[in-house]
C-alpha cells in the first residue's frame, strides 16, 4: 500500500474513462448513426465521424453527435434523428466496462467503502445494468443534488451519504479539471486514472496534480492493498 492513503475508509470512482471504457461507447455510437443514416441513402465517414467525437467529448462540447454529423453535410433533422437512433441503440447500453473491474472491486470491497460520483444520469441503473452495482454502498450524480462535477457540493453529498470525512476518501478520476481539481477542494486524496480519452492531458494549475496515478484500473490494488 501506498502510506499516504493509510487513512482511506471509502474510495470514490468517476464512471466514464475509469470503469467504462469511453472509447468504445463512442465507437458504437459513430457504428449505429453510421448505418442508420445508411438505411436512408445518406453515406458518412464513420472514422471520420468516431474522431470528431472524441474532439468534441474532450471539449465539453453539450449536442456531439448532431454537431458532427451536420459537418458532415447531414440534414439538422436527420443529424438529430441518427443522434436518437445511436444514443439509445440496445448496444450502447451496454456500457462496456473496462477488463477487470468486477475482480478489482471485489478486491476492494472487503476493505473499503466503494462509491460512485458521476456528471451522467441514472447512474444507479447504469451499474445494476452491468451487474456491478452491487459493489458500491453509495452511486451519486447530476439527479441527486442537482449539481456536476467540479461543483464541491456533489462530492460534499457523496461524503454525506458514506458518512466519510472527506481527509478518510479518495476519488479515483480521469478528468483533471473535473475529478481531481473537484475532489482536492473538499479535502479528499486523488487518484488519476490515466487510461481514458483524457489520457494525454497535462495539469494546468496545482489543483490538477493527483496524489498518484494509474494507467490501468487494474493497478488500483496495488495502491491501497
């Protein structure tokens, strides 16, 4: 274990780019708008589409999927149609968890509390739909308290639910601006999980400098075991 988080009683984890594996959910988003603007004679560029993507998610960009399908030439209607089909095909609720996470939380859990702090919806259906969810005594996001991350009231919430003090959690984060800078404002330790989308961002004040990093979930227990 690593001395400094000697005194961790819950850890924290962000959902996308640290459980889930964000690269795939934009890969089948770009594959299901892809063919059903096939299905209406329309032809994109379905790497094209899949790399803007990526660009727009990595700048907070609200509408992704219409956006880049309309700088593709398809009609607003359309765009917003494809966007509907993709965003709620049966293969993106498949959230597609990274390699391993069941065994590292199982590992985990008998240790510590586990939790989630997201910015998406739902996100307890979002876990029990992976059959994870069974692992974290408290899932937290946007509908809970109203607020999204980096605000310090939705971590201030979570650490309310577990009945944690903030200087006793981490939070495991991909998001340097979000997760990290969100979670050393309340006091908790940081973890980076360097393994997403936001893989190659560098910190851009102190508050964005972890405590430690990883560059696979996998590697979590070797931390704090």
């Amino acid at each position: 274990m690593d001395p400094q988080f000697a005194n961790v009683k819950w850890i924290f984890f962000d959902w996308g780019g640290v459980l889930k594996d964000e690269f795939e959910i934009y890969r089948q988003i770009a594959s299901s708008a892809t063919s059903f603007l096939a299905d209406k004679n329309i032809v994109i560029d379905q790497t094209a589409l899949y790399e803007r993507l990526l660009v727009l998610e990595r700048q907070d960009t609200a509408i992704r999927l219409p956006q880049a399908l309309g700088e593709q030439n398809v009609p607003p209607d359309l765009a917003d149609e494809a966007a509907n089909a993709a965003e709620t095909a049966p293969t993106l609720l498949a959230q597609t968890p990274y390699e391993g996470v069941s065994n590292v939380m199982a590992a985990l859990g008998e240790k510590y509390g586990l939790g989630v702090i997201s910015n998406g919806q739902e996100v307890a259906q979002l876990l029990e739909r992976e059959e994870i969810d069974h692992f974290f005594g408290v899932m937290v996001g946007i509908l809970e308290f109203g607020y999204s991350k980096p605000h310090p009231k939705i971590f201030e919430g979570a650490l309310k639910l577990a009945d944690c003090s903030a200087e006793n959690a981490v939070m495991v984060g991909d998001r340097l601006d979000k997760d990290i800078a969100g979670a050393k404002q309340v006091g908790m330790l940081t973890i980076r999980a360097r393994q997403g989308i936001y893989a190659n961002d560098e910190p851009s004040n102190p508050d964005e400098i972890a405590d430690a990093e990883i560059t696979d979930i996998r590697q979590l227990p070797g931390l704090l075991l």
